[in-house]
C-alpha cells in the first residue's frame, strides 16, 4: 500500500556540479523557501538513482523536478507524466550505477509504489562544469516555481477537500 494520502513529495534531481543539469536541485532549494505544511515534503534527491524509491514508495503524490533533453530551445519548459514516456523504457540494464531518474520511475512503477506523478522538466542550455544555472534557464525559474507552487496549491486544496468529506 502507498503513504499517507496526505503527502506530497516534490523531488529535485540533478547535478548541481554541472550546471543546468542542477535545475531540479536548485529549484527545491528555492521551494523549501516558501513554508509549505509538513504534508508537502521538499528534498533534493541530487543524484541518488536507486535510493530515490525509499522516498517515493512513502508519498501519495509526487511531483518531479529534472533537466529534460527534449530537442526544445533551450528553457522551454516540460510538464508530462510517467505514461506520456513509455516508448522512452530505459534500454540499460538496473545496476546500483548510473541509475537515472527514468530507471527510477520505471523500477517504481514495476514495483507498484509510484503514486500519480507529475513531471516537471526544463531544457539545458550548459551542461558543462560550474555551479551556475545558465542565462536562458535561470530566466525560466521564476515560472518553473509558479507552475510548480500551482501544482502544490492544487493537491493541497483537494487533500482538505478529501480530508473534510472523511470527517465530516
């Protein structure tokens, strides 16, 4: 059985070593600014790979925060779900190295514990050494926080719903 019905993960991952590759890290780190309730729960998976399941098989939802290569211009924003990649199956094997968050998702959903996922993703425009977001991505992170900020209103407000018809 999933967590709680009442817990939303918002994940950032990322290496934030090389640059726009980071987006997800440093857009968790601007989120833990904000106060959310203790129902939203905001980590910074980094580059975790496997161990990122501990933390999605305890959440009822999950909003994921990645650089995505879409062959867009660079910051041009992505928001999809697991299903809309299931022509993109990971082709390499599980192993403990090099676990993407695309074998992630996969694993977790074989394995039954991936909640209703929302993806929210940003084309790179630098992937090279330094801890600095490129120009044309650090441009889109105020509207990446907004959609995401309006993801987290909207399950927040239909948790109370839910939660008020279970009481009362």
């Amino acid at each position: 059985m999933q967590g709680d019905l009442r817990r939303l993960l918002v994940l950032g991952v990322g290496n934030v070593l090389l640059r726009d590759e980071g987006i997800g890290v440093h857009t968790v780190r601007e989120l833990r600014q904000r106060g959310y309730p203790p129902e939203v729960e905001i980590v910074d998976g980094g580059t975790a790979g496997l161990d990122l399941l501990h933390f999605i098989e305890d959440a009822s939802h999950l909003i994921v925060i990645d650089a995505v290569n879409g062959g867009a211009a660079p910051g041009t924003l992505f928001r999809f779900t697991p299903e809309e990649l299931d022509g993109c199956v990971p082709v390499s094997g599980y192993s403990l190295h090099g676990v993407g968050l695309l074998e992630v998702l996969h694993l977790a959903r074989a394995m039954g514990v991936l909640p209703p996922t929302i993806i929210f993703g940003i084309q790179p425009a630098d992937l090279s050494w330094g801890t600095e977001l490129s120009a044309p991505v650090a441009a889109r992170l105020p509207r990446l926080l907004e959609l995401i900020h309006e993801e987290i209103d909207s399950w927040l407000t239909t948790a109370k719903l839910r939660l008020e018809a279970m009481e009362g």
